[in-house]
C-alpha cells in the first residue's frame, strides 16, 4: 500500500444526504489505488469514541472536536482519512481543518449537499416529517442549526448526481492536489476492479457502514495513540 501524504476528507451534509454510502465507495477507490484509507462514520464514533453525549450545542461540538482528533492523528501518518458527520456548526469545522492542517496534514472539505424535501422523501423512519411536525427536538437542519460551509473545496448534490460521479468530482480533486496517482496511472487495473467490486458489494449488502467497520481501523488507532503516549511520558 502506498504510504503517501496523509489528508482528510471531511464529509459534511445534513442526515440522509449520502455522506456514509458515499465514504465507502471513496474508500473502495482510494483502496483500489494503493492508497491507505480509513473512515470515521459519525454513528460509529457516536457509538464508541462519544458514548453518552447528547445533541447540545456543547455535546456535537465535543464529537466533533474527537473526530477531527483521531483524523489528525491518521493523516499526519500518511493515511488518508474520511469523516462522514453532519458536523453541523462552521466554527468547530474550521477548527477541526486548521489543527490539521498545522499539523502537516491536508483537509478537504466536501459538501455533500441535498434539499430537505429529498432528504424527507428519502427517509423511511420517517424522522423528518416527525422532526418538521415538531415530535423531534434539536434535528438538524429542522429545529437545530446547520450551518453550510461557505467555501468547501468540493459539492457534490446528491438529489441529481450518481454516487459514480460524485466519487469523480472529488478524486479528481485529490488528483489535482497531488494526493493520490490519477487513475490511468496505476498498474493493475484487474487489481483495481476486484478491490472495488468488493468493496461495493459490501456497501450495498450491508448498509454501507458497516462495511467501514472491517479492516485495520482498531489497529492502526491504538498503535497511533500508544505512541503518542509513549513519547509524552
């Protein structure tokens, strides 16, 4: 596997909107290019890293604060890093791309971006209507705030785009960066198709998340933070 700059990128968009399904597919290509990739999935991290907190404006900024933590610690190793959370407020974003950023890392911000009335349609537990009738308090982009970002690197609008071509908007941004070989460039396109049929077989037979779950993720953050303990004892 390739052992290139480290970067993250940070999937924001209200819920719904495509951001998990559209991380695993990122990681499904980046995979099939050589390319050490790791996804922090926010109801996963809410289920481990932020067991306990709430949806206060203190309690999303504290998740999100320990989210763009862990991707510090990844991408400054030189592993590419997907963030798929509604990160709702721009102020602990910027704060999350800044830390980064200072510490050698590259931070993308992507805007996945869809309407509420798609998204309502779209929800089959029916969370939005509950949220826009006012049977669901502090839902975000209902009765809580999100906050757009005002100049993200990529939008991708996934009411009318493929998840096909939103992989392409943003891999051809990495491309650009220098981040990751453009595609032609790789060796084994056989080897490239296997990785990524896998991994879309996984994403679509399981949910898209937990596809996430599987790999090195556990490995890689504990050797991550034992070092980092290390030197600071």
């Amino acid at each position: 596997m390739s052992n290139g700059p480290g970067f993250t990128l940070w999937l924001t968009g209200l819920s719904g909107a495509g951001k998990t399904t559209l991380a695993a597919f990122l990681a499904s290509e980046l995979c099939a290019r050589g390319v050490n990739v790791e996804v922090l999935d926010g109801d996963e991290v809410r289920t481990n890293l932020s067991r306990g907190l709430g949806f206060s404006r203190e309690d999303r900024d504290t998740n999100i604060r320990r989210i763009g933590y862990v991707c510090r610690l990844l991408s400054r190793n030189g592993v590419a890093t997907i963030s798929a959370a509604i990160s709702p407020y721009r102020a602990v974003r910027d704060e999350v791309g800044r830390a980064i950023e200072s510490d050698g890392g590259e931070f993308i911000e992507v805007f996945v971006k869809c309407p509420i009335a798609v998204l309502a349609e779209r929800d089959v537990k029916g969370l939005y209507k509950k949220a826009l009738a006012g049977e669901i308090k502090e839902f975000t982009g209902v009765s809580d705030p999100y906050e757009e970002p005002l100049s993200p690197a990529i939008v991708v609008h996934t009411d009318r785009e493929t998840v096909d071509t939103s992989v392409r908007l943003i891999t051809r941004e990495l491309e650009q960066r220098g981040l990751i070989q453009e595609a032609g460039a790789i060796g084994s396109r056989a080897r490239r198709s296997v990785f990524t049929e896998r991994w879309r077989i996984n994403a679509r037979s399981s949910g898209a998340g937990k596809a996430l779950r599987r790999g090195r993720s556990l490995t890689i953050l504990k050797g991550l933070l034992f070092s980092r303990y290390s030197r600071s004892k």
